[in-house]
C-alpha cells in the first residue's frame, strides 16, 4: 500500500515539471504566426449582430496581436541573429505594421460604429447627450 501512495505523488510532479519545463521552451522558441487584422465592416450597410461579431473580432486582434508583439519582442535576439541587413530590416517593418494596425484598429471601427448609428436611428438610437 505504501509503494502505491507514492507513486502516484512521484508521477504527478514529475509530470508537472516536464509540463512546466516544455511549455517555457515551447514560448521561447516560437511565436506562431502574428495575428490577421479582421475586416472592418462598412457601418451603413451591415446589421447589428454583424456590428457585434465585428467588435468581438477585433478585440480578440487586438489582444492576440499584444501577446504575440510581447513574444516576438522578448525574443528579438535570437529572431534575427541569422538574418541579414535587409532581412532584419523587413522583420523590423513587419513588426511595426503589426503595431500600427494593433493601434489604429478600434479608432477605424469606433468610426464605422458611428456610421453605423447614423444609418440605424431605429435599430440604435442616439440621444443628444452621447454626441457631446
């Protein structure tokens, strides 16, 4: 009885160090692929579960653009070692088009929100007091 008390505690942190263990190598060596930047849709012509889905679609860029900006900067280094001066150069721009459009995307779809309730008064109306 006593073997089998310790077994399963043996097995157990074992297992969580080898999970800790490959899940820190698994970050440091890659990133995956940086996010896509979603459609923004044309506010006067779609409905409001569209206006919804398109919100939840940008903040889930927006949040995985971040996390993958975090990686790719914190692994700067090794990322471009081999590469050569206009190599790093373009994964430079390629980053700083990721940032760009991570900062710029909710002001582009605030602004087809407002087109939005411009063309749906009935479906979204506005009272004066919000334009202010």
């Amino acid at each position: 009885m006593t073997t089998l008390k310790k077994l399963p505690q043996f097995l157990t942190v074992t297992f969580g160090v080898c999970v800790v263990w490959h899940s820190t190598a698994i970050l440091a060596a890659d990133c995956g692929l940086p996010p896509e930047e979603p459609v923004i849709p044309d506010g006067t012509r779609i409905s409001f579960d569209q206006l919804r889905r398109s919100s939840e679609a940008v903040r889930v860029f927006i949040e995985s653009a971040g996390n993958y900006l975090v990686c790719v900067l914190q692994n700067r280094d090794d990322e471009m070692a081999p590469l050569d001066y206009e190599q790093q150069a373009a994964w430079l721009q390629r980053i700083e088009a990721l940032t760009e459009a991570r900062n710029t995307i909710a002001d582009r779809f605030n602004g087809q929100v407002a087109a939005f309730q411009t063309a749906n008064p009935e479906e979204y109306p506005i009272d004066k007091h919000d334009r202010q």
